[in-house]
C-alpha cells in the first residue's frame, strides 16, 4: 500500500470487531418432531411407490416409537414424576367422569369393585386397610410393600371401568381421569385419613352411622355382611371394648374447620395439614 504522506508513514486502516457467532443451543423438539414425520412419511411414499403394502397401525406405531426414542419425547408433558413408597400407607381415590354417577346399581359396582380388589391383592401383593365406594368415587386406603401402586392402581381402574361398561352397555370411559393418592407418612394423619374414609357416607347423608353404610369395607370388618375384599388387619377391631371405643370415635361429628383441613390435605401428594392463623392446627397432636 502506498502512504498518502510519506512522514506520517502507511494509512492504518480500522480494525472491524465481527460479533461473535451464537453457541448452538439445544435442539428443537418441535423441529426434531417435523425431521421425524417426514422421514416417515418418505417411507410410506416409496413403500407405495414400490408396492410394499404397511398397514397404518403398524406405521403410526413405528412413528411413535420412534418420536419417543429417537428425540426423547414425553407423553405426559408438565406431569412431575412421582416416587413410589412401599412403608408408607396411601389414600387413592377416583371420580367418575363429569362428576356422573357410576352407570350401574351400587349392587353391581361393588360387586365388581371388590372382585377386582381380591385379584389385586394376590396378583400385585396390595395391602387394603380401608375401600369405602361412594355414587361416583371411591376412596381406599392401601399400602404396597412392593412399590407397585401405580401398576395396580392401573390395573384396577382399567379393568373395573371395562366390566362397569360392558354391563351398562357404554364405550366410553368411567372414570374421568387418573387416579389421585396422597402419602401418608404419620401415625396420625393416618389416623385422619382413616376417619375421613369412613365418615364420608355420613357426611353425605346416606347413613347416620358408619357401621350401617354396607359399601364399605367396614361393614364386612365388623361382621354384618360377607366381603370378598381382603383387608389388613386392624388393632381397633381387636376386642369389644376397643371395637366399640373406635365406632364412638368415627361416629363422633368433627369440627368443619378441622374437616376442611384434612379435605384439603388429602388433595396434595403428600398429607400436609395448613396453618390457621400461621399456627399450628391442633390436628398436629389429636386426632380429627
């Protein structure tokens, strides 16, 4: 290059700053999905194009096997995962859809329920301490020692909502959605859920009393009908005078407010009582 003026030596010309290129970022699911499908559907293409005949199940099963294992795709999106407990007792309960009563007598519902809960008690080694069946809900306390509630708590919806709609003569499903449990994992939240389960046809106004409700386990614990549910053993039933403390207890009218809290606890995934007043309910030391 040859300078301007030779004394103020060579023209220097501006150094351009670039921008530094963007680090990839992760890759797009969406984009990744898009990639996918038009592979397949390139493949359906030339399988028609060379006479090779694939049925459509079997390609939509391939596309969502591969979507799932290829990019890592979650079917449940925003459901958090949930850790199965085996030393801990549960409380599940489900509701029918839209709120509806089940499409069956209650003779026939709890005829099926309790054939079902026989079967998983031997077949997945569930431990029933309570089962109450409501119009459109059940409620259940139950523990697995094997860590497997949710495959029998699969099993068990899928299997009764098939037989409640067989025997009403319906496709569509029974229950509304999945089934909801709640950890229990103290002496007396147990205690709590226990009163609550069973105190749930009164509170309806079905019965006056606990023992006279005959769709609940508790009617076959106490001998006034036979059961074909298997329930765990119980240390309030031991006894006469500790049969007959436990029903002066359950037929005992809680407070609305302490009955609120334990409703509202056994929504969460874990039984956790509210503060009233930022203070401690005195469900914390008695029972409800």
């Amino acid at each position: 290059m040859v300078p301007k003026n030779l004394d103020q030596g060579p023209e220097i010309q501006p150094k351009i700053h670039k921008k530094p290129r963007p680090k990839p970022g992760p890759p797009n699911p969406r984009l990744a999905n898009r990639r996918g499908c038009l592979s397949f559907f390139w493949v359906y293409i030339a399988s028609d194009f060379f006479e090779f005949r694939i049925h459509t199940k079997v390609l939509m099963y391939l596309v969502r096997v591969y979507l799932r294992k290829k990019f890592a795709l979650q079917s449940r999106m925003g459901r958090k995962q949930f850790i199965n407990q085996s030393e801990y007792p549960y409380h599940v309960t489900a509701r029918c859809i839209n709120k509806e009563w089940f499409s069956q007598n209650p003779e026939v519902v709890w005829e099926v329920m309790t054939r079902n809960l026989y079967f998983i008690n031997h077949a997945f080694n569930l431990r029933i301490q309570a089962f109450v069946l409501m119009s459109n809900h059940f409620h259940m306390l139950v523990r697995a020692p094997d860590g497997n509630i949710s495959e029998a708590m699969k099993f068990f919806m899928t299997q009764t909502s098939k037989e409640i709609s067989k025997l009403s003569k319906r496709i569509n499903h029974c229950y509304g959605g999945r089934f909801h449990r709640t950890l229990i994992a103290s002496p007396l939240y147990y205690l709590h859920a226990y009163k609550y389960v069973y105190r749930n046809p009164v509170t309806a106004g079905l019965v006056e009393r606990v023992e006279d409700y005959k769709f609940s386990s508790l009617h076959g614990v106490l001998g006034n009908s036979w059961m074909e549910v298997p329930v765990q053993e119980d240390d309030n039933w031991g006894n006469w005078e500790t049969r007959q403390a436990t029903l002066a207890w359950l037929n005992t009218a809680p407070l609305e407010e302490d009955w609120d809290l334990v409703r509202k606890a056994l929504k969460r995934p874990e039984f956790v009582l509210s503060k009233v007043n930022k203070r401690s309910s005195d469900l914390e030391f008695n029972a409800l």
